[in-house]
C-alpha cells in the first residue's frame, strides 16, 4: 500500500561531479562524469520515498527564477508535489556543488543553505497534512517545520529529523 508523506526543506539545485580527487587551492580538474539535479536533505529523501512506490510531497522556498525549471523537471519525473514557500522568489536558488572522488565514493560539498530563502507560512495550504502518514523535516524551513510539527504531533502523525547539523530552533521542535 502507498505511503504518502510531506518533506519540509532545503530545495537546491546540485551538480555533482565525478573526479579523481577534490580540487586543491589554485588547482583547475577535469571531471570524469556529471549530473545535475534537485538536491537537499529533505528533497533527496523525497525522491527516494517517491522511488520507492509512494507519494512524496516537498514544501520549500522554489521560486521563479530560470534556473528552478531544472529543478522542477528533476522532481516531476519522480512524480513529486511541490508546494512553493516563496513562488514569486525571482533570485535563483540555492546551487550546491559536489565532487566525488571515483575510488572512495567520499564527497566535498560547497552550497548556500535556506539562511537566504526563508518560506512565507501564508504559502501552506490549509489542508496541507490531509492524507499525510509521515513527515520529514531537514531544518532549514524553521518556521513552516514548527508550525506543521505542532499540528502534526496532534494528529499523531510520525515525524523523522534529517539532520546533518544543529540548526538554530530545533530545540523548540525536537521533543
């Protein structure tokens, strides 16, 4: 049976890299393969649940630059709803740069979190969490999280933190 669930975040678009080793200071490489896709804790693991055969809804900062049409390809060929915090956002989005080293599969990553995206809470739909069997919060829509984790825990809807670092407010969500 279908899941389906909402992941609250980081939308980047990412380019990925395959090379021998991360660059060093002054150095130029040469990749030996890329992609480019929608990235983000919380993006990347909906592409994964919506992989997985189930229903994946992201709500973050999109907005309307160029740029995010690469993004919102990227998602529609997982079948993912996006929910735009800020649609009419006309700067580009957060861009993540990533190389991976062939051998090891470890990676270097240089990219803007949301600090410069902030979502307007006046963007979620009502009915947001309606149908909804699991959320996923990555922390950087603060305001959205907290405000849909509060509704959720009354609606004993389960809630899962991707957390790759401390981000400032998770103290008032996090039980």
């Amino acid at each position: 049976m279908k899941k389906s669930a909402l992941f609250i975040g980081l939308i980047t678009l990412d380019l990925i890299y395959l090379a021998e080793s991360p660059p060093k200071n002054n150095q130029k490489l040469v990749a030996m393969d890329y992609t480019v896709a929608a990235g983000g804790p919380a993006t990347n693991a909906s592409v994964t649940f919506s992989y997985l055969d189930n229903n994946s809804t992201i709500l973050g900062v999109l907005g309307s630059h160029h740029l995010t049409q690469l993004i919102s390809t990227d998602l529609a060929n997982y079948q993912i709803r996006i929910i735009d915090l800020d649609p009419h956002k006309k700067t580009p989005p957060p861009v993540s740069s990533i190389i991976v080293t062939q051998q090891t599969g470890e990676r270097a990553v240089i990219s803007l979190n949301a600090v410069k995206s902030p979502g307007e809470i006046s963007s979620i739909p009502s009915n947001i969490l309606e149908g909804i069997d699991l959320i996923l919060i990555d922390g950087h829509q603060m305001v959205a999280s907290k405000t849909l984790v509060m509704k959720a825990k009354n609606q004993n809807i389960p809630i899962v933190m991707d957390g790759g670092s401390w981000k400032e407010g998770l103290e008032e969500i996090l039980p």
